[in-house]
C-alpha cells in the first residue's frame, strides 16, 4: 500500500507540474527591474521633436563593432548605443513626422548597410551609413504611414514597398533599390479589389506561397485586404468559396456566413450578423506559421464596427486569421471560420484627447508549445493576447488602463523575447498618458500568462509638453556590449532612451522591434535564411585567462532580426567547472553580423593535464549551418 502510496503521490506531482505554466518566483526574480541607462536622445537644449510611431533600430553602421542606436522622429537620429550621444542627425525630404519604423538593412548588395525613412511629406528616402542621401522620391503629397524592405523578385536587391494615408484607392507604391518604380506599380484599378488610404504601419511582406517571390498584403480605411504579387497583380481567393475573386474583392464581417454571401443588409434591428464588419484602416497584418505545420498565414486585427449606425461606431477590435487562398483559418483543431468577439470597447479614438492606439498583431511562441500566439495591444487600454483556441489564458488582457487614476493609458505594439531563457517568453511594451494631465507612460515588462514583473516609469516630458509616453514600439538589443540586453524607445516628449535590463544575459528575442524587423515586414522569418558559421579567437589560453579568448559566431545574409544560435559544448574540459559555465545559447543582434561568446577559465589549483573545449553549433530551422560549424580551444595548465 505504501508503494501504490508513493507512486500515487509521484503521478499526482506530475499532474500538478504539468499543468503550472508559469514561472515561480525565483523565476520571477531572475529578470531584474530596468533601470534607465540614458535618456534625451537627439533632443536640443530644451525640447525634442515629437516622437510618433516610428519604432528606432539598432546596427553597426560604421564596422566598428560598436552599436548604433537609430531614431527618427521628424529628423533623423544616430547615437552612440553606450551613452546615447549624438553621432549625426540628417533632416531628409520635407522635414515631416516619420510614422514608419527606420528600415536598416543592405539594400543594394554592398555589403554595407542602408537607412531607409518616409515622411509625411510624401517622401521616402535611402542613405548611406553615414546619413548621405542615396536617393529620394515623393509618390504622394500625403503621409507615408508604412515601410519595408523586402526581395520581391530574388534577384538580391531589396525593393522598397511604402503606403499613405491618402484619400484614394492607390495607396501602395514599390520602388526599386536605385529609386524607380517596378513595372505595375503602384497598384493596379480596382476592377480586382477594394482599397483606399493606410493610416498605420498596415503592410505585411513575405514569400506567403513559397514560388520564391514575395507578396505584399495591405489591409485599408475598406473592409477588404488586398494582396498582391510582386508584380502588382492580384492574389485570386478561395475559387470554391468566392468564385472569381481576388482577395480585394472579398469583403470580411464578422459572420462567416455573411462575408461568403458578399453583403450584409446594415440594417438597424437586423441581428449583428447582418451588420458587423471590420475596417482596416489602421489594421496591421502579420504573415507567420501559427500552428507550425509549415504553411503560412495572415493575421489582421480590424476595427470591428456596426455599419447600422450612422457613424459606423466602433464596437472592438477583432483577430482574422487567413490561409493563402483567403479562406479562414481551420486546422489541428483550431477553428478561425468564427472570430472572437466583445474583446473590449474603445476608451477613446480622439486623438485630441489622447493619441490613438495601433493594433499591430505580434505573432509569437509565447509559452514554447511550438504553436503562436497573437499579441496586440487595443483602444480598450489593454493588451491581448489570445491562444489558437480563441481564448486569452492567464491573466490576458494586461490593462495598462487604471480607471482610479482619471484619465487614460494606451500601450504600443509590443516586442517579446524569453528574456531569462525559461521558456515562458516576456512581453514588452510601452504606454502613454492622456493628454493635459502632466503624467508619463511607462515601460511594461509581463510574462507570458500575462504577469506582470517589471514596471518603470518612463521620463517626464522635456521642455513645455504636458505628457509623455512612448507610442511606438519599442527595440530590444545589445547596445553596449555586456551581458544585458537593453531596450531602446522613442518617447513623444523626451528623445530617445534607453535602459538596461539585468538577467538577461541568455535572453532568446523572438520579436524584438516594430512589424518584427529593421525591415519592418510583419514577420519574423529572415528570407533566405542567413548562413552561420564559428571559429576560436585564440587557440589555446592560459588558465588564469587572457581577454579575447572566445568563439566568434558569424553570419551572412540577413541582419534585419536578432538570431538566436544554439550550440553545445564538449571536450575534456567540463562546462561551468574548468570554465565559467556556457548557457547554449547566443543571440547576434539585429543589425550585427557577428556575436562573441567568452571562454573564461576557472583557476583553480590541481595541477592537472591541458584540457580542451569544444564549441559546435546546433541545427535549427532558422538558419543554415556552413562550415566550419565548430571550434576548439585548448585550457593550458599553470599549476
């Protein structure tokens, strides 16, 4: 009885395990409260430009490897990622806001990295590393609110791909990288879709059907999203579901069954079926593998409105997931044919009161089951984050809202990264304030079942301003080289910031700056794979150590996401005994085309033989292993 008893026991421990997804404290403690490392970025004397939505990037500019911090705000900022003092600041086209995050990447295969901004002027414009104007071209008299960088037609180069707010159905321009227009662009009529101005970042790009050539989805101020090929042609729907259609012409609502039939009767007293849509004016698209079997598919976050109404009153904020063909998403279980609904209702969308909140869908694995997530913060003042089986688990939604304090708080679009290395992936955003109340936002640290474990408050506003916050989203990486990662935000009233964040020497970044990439796709998944390879600093060190011994890490292709590379270690040297012990992880920064991982000897005292250790790196899906994909390093004994 005492064995059934034990074993009884043990099973009812297992059970009780299984079931606790979330860290305990010790956990909790192992990611430290960040602490502000240096603040008024690119600001003058006593104020700073008004900083918008523009999320900042981090790179090497010169090759010095030393990191740059990379803000735009109505000028262009590059700082020193050490102490944020100001390298140079360049003022491109009209001078106007920039909304779009600042693209970096090597757009035209010289191995050297570019600066790609859009204004709201109507420019867009690409510069050297050293802020020198390549080209600059102006599409539109009105606002460029999205940018990326992306391969359309795999010829090496990156082709340029800008949207406006504009009040027509041509929205959508795609530059060459020496400046011209592609053939077919912008957009072709409408006679195969719906369109008409883009007020966010909105535009996803990727390789969506795997033909080796990109697609470009652009939800609009429509109910429609178009996606288009890379020559601007449309993307046919679903035939058997939508007849003839491209995916421009195939209206969504709410009901499954409304949007199949083409219309609804926005009628008042008709059921909600019959009168429930999104609109997508300000509704982002994502392009990821959510369930993981290898097929991609689009994410949107509408504003979901009643069109019964007279001023088409919004109602909430409303996930679609859609496969290639535009049907809805439909497999493992998971079923996207029904949405989910009543998710929260707008506090506000007057941005005379307090500026409007940007539902960017981040699409990641947030508790490590090997399927996504879909994070997004809401004009209901909190941030979402729903399972593939419709539901928010944990503690989902985080209010950044707090109703005692009288007045509102909305967050940015959040970046995420398992920044203790646990398992259970962090969520990092930002907030911002109401306008005329003289308060600040602040920097939000949560887990991944929505915990929340770190809270700062971010500087008070520089100058005259009376508030302060950070509306754009926030970029996580290596600015000074230590073991930390930091977090860089562009704050509306005081400059760029930047704080450590301690315990986070092991962190795996999995989201870690606006649309997932310096070049600002909606996606995290490099395209082609960049190639990954090792070798030893030194060969052989001393015992007592010697600075510089480690293995450089490197890489070739894309630099626009942090790359976590895996390894493992062996020899006769033992891990974490003879040397100071090796995590099996390190990330090469965004924008960074290497990352070293120290060996540091243990001296101790027996006098034994020289020891060797062996670092080689791991297969894994992100990146393509070349040779030589291990090194080693020999421990000389000085006892």
């Amino acid at each position: 009885m005492r064995e059934h008893g034990l074993s009884f026991t043990i099973l009812a421990m297992a059970l009780l395990l299984s079931w606790v997804s979330v860290p305990g404290p010790a956990a909790v403690a192992a990611v430290g409260t960040p602490f502000l490392k240096w603040k008024y970025g690119g600001c003058y004397s006593s104020w700073c430009e008004t900083g918008w939505y523009s999320s900042p990037a981090v790179a090497d500019l010169d090759g010095d490897g030393k990191m740059e911090v990379l803000g735009a705000a109505y000028s262009l900022f590059v700082l020193n990622g050490e102490d944020g003092t100001q390298q140079f600041s360049v003022v491109t086209g009209s001078g106007g806001r920039v909304w779009p995050g600042v693209v970096v990447a090597d757009v035209d295969k010289d191995e050297k990295l570019e600066i790609v901004i859009a204004q709201s002027g109507g420019y867009v414009t690409v510069l050297d590393h050293t802020g020198k104007t390549i080209w600059s071209r102006k599409p539109t008299t009105s606002e460029l609110r999205g940018l990326s960088a992306y391969d359309l037609n795999r010829d090496g180069f990156l082709e340029i791909i800008v949207t406006g707010a504009v009040g027509s159905k041509t929205n959508t321009w795609v530059y060459s990288h020496k400046g011209d227009l592609l053939a077919g662009w912008p957009q072709l009529s409408d006679e195969s879709g719906y369109a008409w101005g883009v007020f966010n970042s909105n535009a996803a790009v990727y390789d969506l059907d795997k033909d080796g050539l990109g697609e470009i989805v652009v939800p609009s101020d429509v109910h429609y999203i178009c996606a288009y090929n890379s020559d601007g042609s449309h993307i046919p729907a679903n035939l058997a579901l939508y007849g003839e259609k491209a995916w421009g012409k195939v209206g969504a609502w709410e009901s499954l069954t409304v949007e199949k039939r083409g219309w609804g009767t926005c009628s008042q007293g008709d059921p909600r079926s019959e009168r429930y849509r999104p609109n997508f004016a300000h509704g982002a698209s994502t392009i990821a593998d959510v369930n993981g079997d290898a097929s991609l598919e689009v994410v949107v976050v509408g504003n979901v409105y009643d069109c019964a109404t007279a001023n088409y009153s919004s109602r909430y904020n409303g996930i679609y997931i859609f496969n290639r063909d535009r049907s809805r998403f439909n497999r493992d279980g998971f079923n996207w044919r029904s949405v989910p609904v009543n998710t929260g209702a707008p506090l506000s969308e007057d941005y005379n009161v307090i500026e409007n909140c940007q539902p960017n869908p981040v699409v990641v694995d947030l508790d490590g089951d090997g399927r996504k997530e879909i994070v997004y913060s809401s004009y209901d003042g909190r941030v979402h984050a729903f399972w593939l089986d419709k539901k928010e688990h944990g503690k989902w939604p985080f209010s950044v809202h707090n109703a005692a304090e009288g007045f509102m708080r909305f967050a940015s679009e959040p970046v995420v990264a398992d920044l203790d290395n646990d398992g259970c992936a962090e969520v990092i955003f930002t907030s911002w304030v109401e306008k005329g109340t003289h308060r600040t936002g602040k920097l939000h640290i949560v887990d991944c079942m929505g915990n929340l474990l770190r809270q700062v408050s971010l500087p008070a506003a520089y100058g005259s301003p009376d508030w302060n916050g950070a509306l754009a989203a926030p970029t996580l990486a290596d600015i000074d080289d230590d073991p930390a990662l930091e977090v860089v935000i562009n704050t509306a009233h005081s400059g760029l910031v930047a704080y450590d964040i301690p315990g986070t020497a092991d962190a795996r970044i999995l989201w870690g700056t606006g649309r997932g990439n310096y070049q600002r796709t909606g996606t995290v998944v490099p395209s082609p794979l960049p190639k990954v390879t090792v070798a030893a600093a030194k060969t052989q060190v001393p015992e007592s150590g010697a600075s510089g011994t480690g293995f450089r890490i490197r890489r070739t292709g894309s630099r626009a996401s942090a790359l976590t590379v895996k390894y493992t270690v062996s020899g006769t040297a033992t891990n974490g005994v003879d040397y100071k012990k090796l995590s099996g992880f390190r990330m090469i920064p965004a924008g960074a085309a290497s990352a070293f991982v120290p060996l540091a000897p243990v001296d101790d005292l027996e006098n034994e033989a020289n020891e060797r250790v062996s670092l080689k790196l791991s297969v894994d899906s992100s990146y393509i292993l070349t040779k030589p994909a291990g090194a080693g390093i020999t421990i000389v004994d000085n006892d």
